[in-house]
C-alpha cells in the first residue's frame, strides 16, 4: 500500500498516482499480503509451491537458453523471429538491413519499428483459440506470433501509412482513416476463422491515430511537416536524455500519458478521467472503508502499456542508441499466461463456488470464464504481480551466484521464463485447446 506520505490528496494526485508504475507494484502486494493472511475472497494461496514454479521456469531457461544471461529480454520483437524453411530468422533486422541499405538513417530505422511495434502491441490482446493467420512464409500463426505477424504483413503493405514515399510508417491520418474491413481482412478473419474483438481493434488504431494528433508534444515532429508518429517519441525521448541515458519514468510518461486517449472511455474513471487498466478490487475494501477512501481498492495493471514499454525498451536501447535507467520498475505482466501458470502449478486455488460460476458462463468451454472486471480476474491478475517478483527473486538467488545480475532481469525472466511456461504447462494440461486454466472475455482491448 502507499505510504502516509505518497497516498494521493487529490484527484489529480489519485490519477497521477494510479496511472504510475509504483502503484501497480504497490497495489497488487496489498492484495498478496491479504493472501498470506488467508483473507483472499476468490482464491487460495499455497506459497510452498512458489519454488516448484520458478525451477521449472529455470529448466526451461536451461533447455533453451543456456543461461538467463543468454535469454532475451521479453517483447515484440520476438514474435518476429520465427523459424522459416528450417531457418531461424529475425524479420525486425532484416528490415532494418535493407533501410540502411538505402541509406535511411539510424534514428528513423528506429521510428519505423516504435511505429510497428505501438500498433502491432495495440492489437495484442487475446485472439481466442480458433483465430488462425496463414503466413505466406512462416505458415499458420496463432495468438500472439499470428496477431504480430499479421501486423507487421499490413505495416509492410502500407496499411498504417499515409505517405507514397514511405509506406513503412505508422502516422495519424492513415491510422485515424483505418477501416474495419481493412483491418479484417489484414488479419484473414472470416465466420470461419473469427477473431475475438476484431473491429473493437480497429477502433483502438483509430483512436490512436486521434492520440498522435492530440499529444504532439511526444508525437510531433516540429522540425518537419510530416504527420504525427509513434516513433518521434524517440526524438522526444532523445531531449529527455542526460548523456544519452533516459529514465524509464520519461519514457512510462511517453506511454500511459500520450496513449491516455486511446483507452476505452467505459473503464474505470476518476473525475472523468479514463484510468485505463484500472479496477475495483473487492479484496481490497476493508481496508477502502477503514481509511474512508474511494481510491484505496483501485488496483491498476497497465499490463498493454507495460507490455509495450518492455517492447520499446528493446528498440530504444538497441536501435535508438540509448540507455534507460530503473527498468526495475517495471512489473511482470497480469495476463492469462503468465497467471495461468500459478493456478496450474497449484499455487493459487480457485474457489469452488468461483469456479462453478465460471463454468457457467454461456461461453465457458472447459474452463471458467469470467469479464476482465469480474472481482476472480481482478485479484487473479493482482497476485500474479506480486507471484512474478517472488518467482524472479528465487531465480536471481540460483542463478546468479556470483552477484551479477542482468539488465531488464525481470524481463528475462518473463521470456525465458514464465510466460513459456504458462503456455507449454496449458498445452500439456489441455491439449486440445491450449487455454489456460482460468479464460477471461476478450473483447480486444483489455489493456
């Protein structure tokens, strides 16, 4: 929980404080804490099986990795790079390779992937387990890998760009002017091959088109007369910067308040203000009503915009040329995978009567299904914040003896790492769908 003395004071105060990356850390190990207490409403905590998790996501870093030195840090850029025709291949550097070619320069080689990856991420959320892309090289993609791939076959088309001279580039009139049937049929979605939320994300690039226009200040370049872009954020960032080393706060500020238009209005608000991936937590109401607060049972989650951040991270460092610092603050993120795994491995337990009432739902198959504000996927996606740090504080202590420890760590950690686990653990367990052991409805835009 916050402290006396960083508990907002006022609703400015409460939105700065709960669009921030402190109160997601915060926030979610109140939540835990009333798990060891045994006070949790929807779930059980069996904090002996922590271990359990983070060997296994330890095996896997081994069977894969090597070593969690050797182990990428979590982001987009993965899903770019596939195996095809037996080749491993990175589509991200091989763009790159032939703009240099041309001899476009370094910094706008970085704008044009902080353009795919804004947009590809945008569209990120869960694509349900009957979506299908069929990739004209690296064949049928689902979930994540597909909705990626897809994005990046319409970045390479010109879909996102406005310009006849360069159409790999995401701006705003292009974005703003996006259609629904563009976009369907972008992404191959048909009666047979449908895709949960389809044209809510279309509208969600739609209203990032309007964000570039509204928030120039990161967005607009004023040394031209092109159109606003995701990826003049790293001219912004680049003013920011003291020695070519930026803080991870500048950069959470670039995300959370220069996406802040593109957040569904129907999510939890504060004076009119939309606090994104924000929610109540029924968990949390005692104490809500004990200190006589309407704030203090918000959890936030930003989990889309930390996911994007981790995403830009990559590109900022490797291609923008520059250092971020207190990448710590970031958390793990709160998503179906990831928290599929703490269920799985029976670190949570979901109770019965949540899991009867799940099951329940008209569209539950096999598993419990539930709203992305139901109060299970709110202190779900809690726990898993504060699981993940635990899981990352058992690896660091086996695997890096010696003291040191790697840049973005926690990063690593989720790509080598439990978010795989998640995924191989629900393969091995549900076979035929590969769901996880909780479904949450996904209507695209759960940030």
């Amino acid at each position: 929980m916050t402290s006396p003395s960083t508990r907002p004071v006022s609703s400015s105060d409460s939105v700065r404080f709960l669009r921030s990356l402190d109160a997601v850390r915060q926030r979610s190990e109140a939540v835990y804490a009333l798990g060891q207490q045994g006070r949790l409403q929807h779930f059980a905590l069996d904090e002996s099986k922590i271990v359990n998790v983070a060997e296994y996501v330890i095996s896997l870093i081994a069977r894969d990795h090597g070593s969690i030195d050797s182990v990428p840090t979590h982001g987009r850029w993965r899903s770019y790079c596939v195996t095809i025709a037996g080749e491993q291949r990175d589509l991200v550097s091989e763009h790159v390779a032939r703009w240099r070619a041309a001899g476009i320069n370094e910094r706008e080689c970085a704008r044009r992937i902080i353009d795919l990856f804004v947009v590809s991420v945008l569209i990120d959320a869960g694509a349900g387990s009957q979506w299908k892309y069929q990739d004209k090289e690296a064949g049928t993609l689902t979930r994540t890998e597909g909705l990626g791939m897809a994005a990046l076959r319409m970045f390479e088309n010109g879909a996102f760009s406005s310009s006849a001279d360069n159409p790999f580039q995401a701006d705003a009139p292009a974005l703003v002017n996006l259609t629904d049937e563009l976009l369907l049929k972008g992404f191959q979605v048909s009666e047979d091959n449908p895709l949960l939320g389809a044209s809510n994300r279309a509208e969600l690039l739609r209203r990032l088109g309007a964000a570039l226009v509204q928030q120039t200040r990161f967005f607009g370049d004023k040394s031209k007369a092109d159109s606003p872009r995701p990826g003049f954020m790293l001219d912004y960032l680049a003013n920011c910067a003291d020695k070519e080393t930026v803080g991870i706060d500048d950069l959470w500020e670039v995300i959370v308040e220069g996406f802040a238009p593109v957040w569904p209005a129907s999510r939890t608000q504060l004076d009119g203000v939309s606090l994104g991936d924000v929610w109540p937590c029924t968990t949390l109401a005692k104490q809500a009503r004990d200190q006589n607060s309407d704030i203090e049972c918000l959890v936030p989650f930003h989990k889309l915009s930390q996911w994007l951040t981790w995403s830009l991270l990559e590109v900022i460092v490797r291609l923008g040329r520059l250092t971020v610092a207190d990448t710590s603050k970031l958390t793990g993120l709160p998503e179906y995978r990831n928290g599929g795994l703490f269920v799985d491995m029976d670190v949570l337990a979901l109770n019965e009567i949540d899991r009867i009432r799940g099951l329940a739902h008209p569209e539950a198959r096999q598993v419990p299904l539930f709203d992305g504000s139901d109060p299970v996927i709110v202190e779900w996606r809690a726990l898993t914040v504060a699981l993940l740090d635990r899981v990352a504080d058992i690896i660091k202590q086996k695997c890096c003896a010696d003291g040191v420890v790697p840049d973005m760590f926690l990063g690593r950690v989720l790509e080598g790492g439990t978010w795989k686990a998640g995924r191989e653990m629900a393969a091995e367990l549900r076979c035929d769908t590969k769901d996880p052991p909780i479904n949450i409805v996904s209507d695209g835009t759960l940030f």
